[in-house]
C-alpha cells in the first residue's frame, strides 16, 4: 500500500519563525521592539518559547532586570510618540514642544505605551502625561520610563508575534 499523501503545510505561525530564525534575525526583530542589546540577546537566547505567553512573560521579565545602562540605551532609541494621521499642525506643534520641556528635563525621549487606546485619545494621554510626569523627581521618573518602556516593549512584542488578544491600539 502506498504512503498516504501528506498534507500541504501552511505557514509557520510567528512565534515558530520567531523560535526558529537564526539568531542575528531574533535579536534584530527584538530590538524593534526594545533598544537595549541586552535585553535582545537575553529573550532569543531562551528560545524556542513553547507559547506566546511563555515569550511575553519571558520578555517582561528581562524588561524588570535592565540595568541602567540597558534603560539608558533603549529610551536613546526612542522618539516621541506619534500622532496619527489627519492630527491638526498646532497639536503637532504642542507635542513637539511639550517633548522638548521632558526631554530637557530628564534627558530622553517621553515613553507610554498607548495599547489599548483609541489613535483619537492618543495625543490627549500624550500630553496629559508629560504634563502630569514633569512634575516627578528624576528618580521616580526613571522607575515610571521603566515601567512604561516594559509595557509598550510587551505591546510592541505582542504585535510582532500576531497576538490577536492583545489590544490593537498602541
């Protein structure tokens, strides 16, 4: 009797690409996601993840172990959020004012993560949170970036991996 003919496959989901590229590959997908090299080579290095879950815990978890160097080189390669399309000139006007005032203050780029917000909120939570976290002193600061660049790496990771249950806002 004759093999039965196999099944066509499909395409790879995401996460088995992500397990399976080589390692230059992971880390530079990781690094869009976070700019600390560390905190890339860390998250390839524990693949292949059984889950996208198991990535994303994995992920936060080398998000809480950065160091301050690692937090220093990957709020240095981030910008200031972007408004989306249609935003009128004098919002543009006051974000990019309003980044610089932060900037100045503490040194780097303003970082939120805005999953799970509408694009119509975002220059409002924006704003609202320069405006709120200019008061903070550096160090408190420095713990909410922490916090806030984990978040919008996991929401930026989640996307990457084509997690369908994460929000879609960012």
């Amino acid at each position: 009797m004759p093999p039965a003919p196999r099944a066509p496959e499909g395409p790879a989901s995401p996460l088995a690409v992500f397990n399976t590229a080589p390692g230059e590959a992971a880390e530079a997908s990781l690094l869009a996601c976070c700019g600390s090299r560390r905190w890339a080579r860390r998250v390839a290095a524990h693949r292949p993840y059984p889950t996208v879950d198991a990535l994303l815990a994995a992920a936060d978890e080398a998000g809480y172990d950065l160091s301050r160097a690692d937090l220093d080189e990957a709020l240095a390669d981030e910008a200031a959020p972007a408004l989306p399309p249609g935003t009128p000139p004098a919002a543009h006007t006051a974000l990019r004012a309003a980044h610089d005032v932060y900037e100045g203050r503490f040194g780097h780029a303003f970082v939120i993560c805005l999953a799970g917000h509408h694009p119509a909120e975002h220059l409002d939570q924006v704003l609202g949170g320069i405006r709120s976290r200019l008061g903070n002193d550096p160090d408190e600061e420095r713990a909410v970036s922490a916090e806030e660049m984990r978040r919008l790496t996991r929401a930026r990771l989640a996307r990457l991996i084509g997690h369908t249950s994460y929000p879609s806002f960012e």
